[in-house]
C-alpha cells in the first residue's frame, strides 16, 4: 500500500483534488485534499503512513450514463464531494 506523502505528490502532479485507491483485494478507496487538511496535516499524522489509514472506503462509484443531476442529488444526500466514475460499480470489480 502506498503512502500518504507518495499520493500527495501524484495529486500534485496531475492538479487532482482526489486520487482513486486501488484495493488491490477488491474494490476502491479514495483520499482528498480535505483529507490531507484534516486527517494528516491537522492530526499530526506523518507522510510515511499508509494511504489506508486516511483514505475513505468504498468510494462511491457512478456509472457514465447516470444522468449528472441524480449524481449531484446523490453526492448531496450522502454528504460527499468527489465520485469514482467506472463503466462498473466498485462492488463489481475484483
């Protein structure tokens, strides 16, 4: 698993707000820039700490032809700001 410094620099580097975890076992995570204000920069955590220990799961995942004002209501309902778009939900790959 990688860690927390290495997904920072990633994010960095494509001027993402957000990075997809691949679980390897099956399914997603996700980490975001609140992530890293709140979990690791406010809470003292170090950079060499696993990604897992911060990142939520499992992210949730919409389909490309979800229309985009049920994605929004969604993403309000549930309270989140980012989405993983898949040709597949997360609960389907492995």
């Amino acid at each position: 698993m990688e860690n927390i410094r290495e997904i920072a620099r990633r994010m960095t580097e494509a001027g993402a707000t957000s990075a997809v975890v691949d679980l390897r076992g099956g399914g997603f995570g996700i980490v975001t820039d609140r992530d890293i204000r709140t979990r690791i920069v406010g809470a003292g955590l170090p950079l060499s700490a696993p990604v897992a220990t911060v990142m939520t799961t499992p992210v949730f995942t919409v389909l490309p032809d979800q229309i985009g004002g049920e994605v929004l209501f969604e993403l309000l309902e549930r309270g989140i700001r980012h989405a993983r778009s898949s040709p597949k939900p997360a609960s389907w790959s492995a």
